[in-house]
C-alpha cells in the first residue's frame, strides 16, 4: 500500500518534532521520516536515501528539508539556491536512471531550505514559546516580522530564552518546544516555513478531493 507522504529530513532535531508539526497541519496522522543524519549524506547521497524510502513507503510525495547555513559552513554550496538546485538536480537524476524499472515512483519530490536552520522554524511562532514550560517568558521581548531573516543565529536566540540548565539537545525539550508552535501562526513569520506549511497543506486538498 502507498502513502500519502514521506519525508527525508537532516537531523534528529527535524526527525523529532517534524511529526507534532505536521499533526497540527493534517490532523492526527502518521508519514514516514527518514533521518540521513547530515546534510552531506542528503546532497551527496541523494539517491540513495530516496532509493530507500521509495521502496520501503512507496510515497506518493517526498519532501526533503535542508538547512543551508551546514551546508554553507561544509563548503558544499554558497548559497540556499545553489543547495536547493543541487538536490533538485540529484533527484532528478535518481527518477531519470530508474525510469524503466521496477520501482512504484514518487509523483512529486520537494526540496524545502530551512533559513538559516530549522530553529528559525521553531522561533518562528514567538508569542507560544512564552508558555512553554523550559521557556523563561521574560526573555522574549521582541516581534518580527519575518525570523528568517531578522535572528541571526537561530539556535543560539532560542537557547538564550530557555530556563537554566535546560538542554535543548533533549529530545524531550525538543518535543516541548515543537508542541507549542502554531503551524498557521509561524507561516505568518517565516518565509521558509511557509512553504512547509503550504506543501503539507497541500495533503488536506487532495484527501478533501478524493
């Protein structure tokens, strides 16, 4: 049987939270999640990690996620273009070689850039990390209008906003924070997310179609 969607994300972070977010969106519901565990496993290996996926999930979509800020620290592009063009470009060089064989192909393959980081995305609904429990409220003072471009370095404006001696590499505080954020509020703050938000999103037409 064929899935709806499946995703293949960078990290454990994206791997963690990722299903919270998308419930939030969809509903309750289950995609599958590939870990690659790195952003050079995901540009250089590409095929392989959808190889792996196809035939485990047979997904009608595949959306993968990439933060450009790994990529341009590991000198693998220069900017989030390029790296989006190289997935792009990996992808359809993988649907290419396997056109005349057995596999059950994807009909959509989408290559989301996180800007900067997948932090962005989870500072992005500012207002709920206020009630978040590891969360010191008083520290968020600020409003944006667009987090991706406005926090510098994501990661660290979320870990200044924490509790003391809480560790955000916590996959229990990860899922803390994740359950706070209000998918259809952080589209409204981050450019990124909102393309996210909307390819998800997208599910909810088809199955109101079908």
């Amino acid at each position: 049987m064929r899935v709806p969607l499946a995703l293949i994300v960078e990290g454990h972070c994206e791997y963690d939270t990722y299903p919270a977010i998308i419930s939030k969106i969809l509903g309750p519901s289950y995609y599958p999640i590939s870990n690659a565990k790195g952003i050079g496993n995901i540009t250089k290996n590409t095929g392989e990690e959808l190889l792996r996926l196809i035939k485990l999930c047979k997904p009608h979509k595949i959306i993968i996620t990439l933060d450009y800020r790994e990529a341009i620290r590991e000198g693998l592009v220069q900017n989030c273009i390029e790296l989006k063009e190289l997935v792009i470009e990996n992808c359809n060089q993988f649907i290419e070689s396997q056109a005349n064989g057995t596999l059950t192909l994807p009909d959509e393959i989408v290559v989301i850039v996180a800007d900067k980081t997948y932090e962005s995305w989870l500072c992005a609904d500012y207002e709920s990390l206020k009630t978040c429990e590891i969360v010191d409220e008083t520290l968020i003072t600020e409003e944006y209008q667009n987090v991706d471009l406005d926090i510098p370095n994501p990661n660290k404006w979320l870990n200044s906003k924490l509790k003391e001696n809480v560790d955000l590499k916590s996959k229990a505080n990860r899922k803390l924070i994740s359950n706070k954020l209000r998918p259809e509020i952080a589209q409204q703050n981050s450019r990124s997310f909102r393309k996210f938000y909307e390819e998800i999103n997208k599910l909810n037409v088809v199955q109101q179609c079908i």
